[in-house]
C-alpha cells in the first residue's frame, strides 16, 4: 500500500474519484492475506514474549523517559562507562548498557508500529466514511415511494438509525385548585 497524503473529504457523490483520490481502494483482502498478516502480527508478539501490560494505575505511577530527559540519562550511563564506580552496588553496568539498549530498538519497533496504525487508521476512516456516505444514498433511493413499496422491511430497519426521539408533548399543569 502506498503512502496516502490526500486529505479530500470523500462522500458519496464524490464516488467517481473515490479510486482515484485513494490508491487503497483498488486493494482487497482475501481471508489468506487476512490471516497472514494476523500471523505476521503474532510472530512479532512471539519475539517480544515478555512485553508488559501494565495498568493505568502503574503506568501513571512510573517515570517517564522523554525527549527532555534522554540527555540525562545518555550523561549518566557515558559517566558510568567511564567510571563503573559512580554505580550504586545494585545496578550493574551489563543490565543498565542492555536496557538502554533495549529502549532504543523498542523505541525504533514503535515508530515503525505507530506509522503503520496511523496508516491503517486513516484507511478505515476514509473506507468507513464512504461505505457510510454510500449507503447514505441507499437509504434516500429506499425511501422514495417506488421503493417503499417494494422493500418496506428494508426502509424501516435502515430508518432506525436516523429515528429521532419522540417529542415529549406539553402537558397541562395540574390544576392547583380542586
């Protein structure tokens, strides 16, 4: 799939250029291609066996190592390097050179993972906001009186989804007198 940068709001009447703004519209899946790609996506989940699933509870309680702080923590480890006596006993110099280590390649793992859902994002948004748009102008061909008479069930289960709430009539106040 190609890098897609049009930022054309696509609706239903706008069908005619729908394979032309959006290069992913001539793609298919097949249930192979699905299934393969859920396997790819299981087989990188089997490379990183131990990945946590913390809760928000834990996630807010922890540090967090951004962009401000990478400067320190680069200063410190290189300091250590230098001098492994400037580490606490309980930090060896092996795990702490492994976990940054490790941060940079998950780091680099994310960013490829994050293109790819915003991609993937974008692609069911602007599938979705055309099926909808598409659909949209079923439903006002089905509610034409040709059509209401040849699929009345149709009309009222796709009517449902625009149903407003019944207005609530006035009632009169109660009489304070009796």
């Amino acid at each position: 799939m190609s890098n897609i940068h049009n930022t054309a709001i696509v609706s239903a009447p706008a069908e005619r250029n729908f394979e032309a703004n959006y290069a992913f519209a001539r793609v298919t899946l097949t249930n192979k291609d699905v299934a393969s790609i859920v396997e790819t996506i299981n087989n990188l989940q089997a490379k990183l066996p131990a990945l946590p699933a913390l809760t928000p509870l834990e996630r807010k309680r922890m540090s967090k190592l951004g962009l401000k702080s990478r400067g320190f923590v680069d200063l410190a480890i290189e300091s250590a390097r230098k001098d492994e006596g400037v580490l606490p006993r309980a930090i060896e110099l092996k795990t702490l050179l492994a976990q940054d280590e490790l941060m940079k390649n998950l780091s680099l793992i994310q960013a490829h993972l994050s293109d790819m859902k915003s991609k993937v994002d974008d692609a069911l948004l602007v599938s979705g906001n055309w099926l909808f748009g598409a659909t949209r102008s079923i439903y006002a061909v089905l509610k034409t009186p040709a059509a209401c008479t040849r699929m009345p069930e149709q009309q009222d289960a796709l009517r449902q989804r625009f149903a407003r709430p019944a207005k609530k009539k006035d009632q009169p106040p109660e009489a304070a007198s009796a």
